[in-house]
C-alpha cells in the first residue's frame, strides 16, 4: 500500500465513523483502527485530525481537475469543475455533512477549511481559464468562494438522486456572481450594488 492508498483508505474510514458517530468523536486513532492502518504510519500522515479534512479536500480537487474543461466560456467551464467537486463530496455525504454540522462549534477547524477553500476555489478558477493572481483576480476568487458556500447551503439539503437542487443553485449563484460584477465574462465590474450568492451586497 503506497501512501496515496494509505491515505484513501484512512480518510474514508474517518468520514466512514463521522457519518455513523459525528465528526467530533473521530479521532486518527479511530480510524486508523477501524481501517486496520498502521497506527505509526497514521501518525505521520495525519498529525491531527483536521488534517483528515484538508487530506479530503486535496483528494476532491485532484478528482475535479483531472481531465478538466479546456474549452468554452470560464462561466461554463466553472460549472462542470463545481459541479464534479460535489460528487467527490457526495461520494462521502453522510460524513461530510457530519463535519458541516460540526464546524459551528469548531472554529479552529473552521477557519482552516475556510483557507482551504480559498485556494481550492483558485485552483477551480485557474483551471477554468479565469483570472486569479492581483487586485482582481482576488476578487474574482472572493466571488467563487461565495458562490461555492451558496451551492453547498442547496447541496446540504438536496435529496435529489442526480443533484438537481445543487445545479440549480449553482447556476443561480454563477448567474448572480456575472450579472452582479461581470467577472466570468471578463468584464469590468458593475457600478452598482446587488445580492451577492452569500446574501451580503456586492462590492465593486
């Protein structure tokens, strides 16, 4: 088992008994455990527990990049890797949604899935062929990160077999983000104040 395997199997198992017993009675130890893992081998690729989540995460943005869309609009392109990220997610649902359930009242954790997210969301935007790097390009990934959270409220309650309720708010959300600044088109933002995806106002 090389360390790619090790860790598929360890992160499985930690969301495996997230999803059966809540993210906060998970530990390493536990999973490693429950997987029949090397405890010492646990160790050093999981020094902590929330480094099973950035492990997951690492793992989900690697399944939504390979292959990705290299053609066609950024706003398009973004809605197929979006779109791919949340199967990675729905592969492991029961424990990812132990985890968002749980992260209220873990604020450490919070706040590093937080800049996690943050470049996951640069990647996807980067893969896209979307503007990522200065003044405006961090705003443009600002604008994914809410579009992100605003498609993972839908996705925590969408019982749909084929994710119908998470693509539509998607869509929606991409929609919202372009009309509101332009940025997926490439076009300068709009001078004018709107409902950004998060529900706070869009800032120019």
């Amino acid at each position: 088992m090389d360390d790619t395997d090790f860790d598929t199997a360890l992160i499985a198992s930690a969301l495996t008994l997230a999803g059966a017993e809540g993210w906060r009675s998970v530990t390493v130890a536990g999973a490693a455990r429950a997987a029949g893992l090397p405890l010492s081998l646990a160790r050093v690729r999981f020094p902590g527990k929330a480094s099973i989540l950035l492990g997951f995460g690492r793992m989900a943005d690697e399944l939504t990049l390979e292959d990705a869309p290299d053609e066609g609009p950024v706003r398009d392109r973004l809605f197929d890797l979006l779109m791919r990220r949340f199967d990675a997610l729905q592969a492991q649902r029961a424990g990812i949604l132990a985890v968002l359930r749980a992260l209220p009242f873990d604020p450490c954790t919070a706040l590093l899935l937080a800049c996690a997210t943050r470049r996951s969301m640069r990647w996807m935007l980067n893969a896209a062929g979307g503007r990522a790097t200065g003044l405006t390009g961090e705003l443009h990934v600002k604008g994914l990160v809410a579009v992100w959270l605003w498609a993972v409220r839908a996705w925590e309650k969408d019982e749909t077999e084929d994710l119908t309720v998470t693509m539509a708010a998607l869509d929606t959300a991409l929609s919202r983000a372009e009309q509101a600044a332009g940025w997926l088109a490439g076009r300068p933002a709009a001078k004018v104040e709107q409902e950004a995806p998060d529900g706070e106002p869009a800032t120019e």
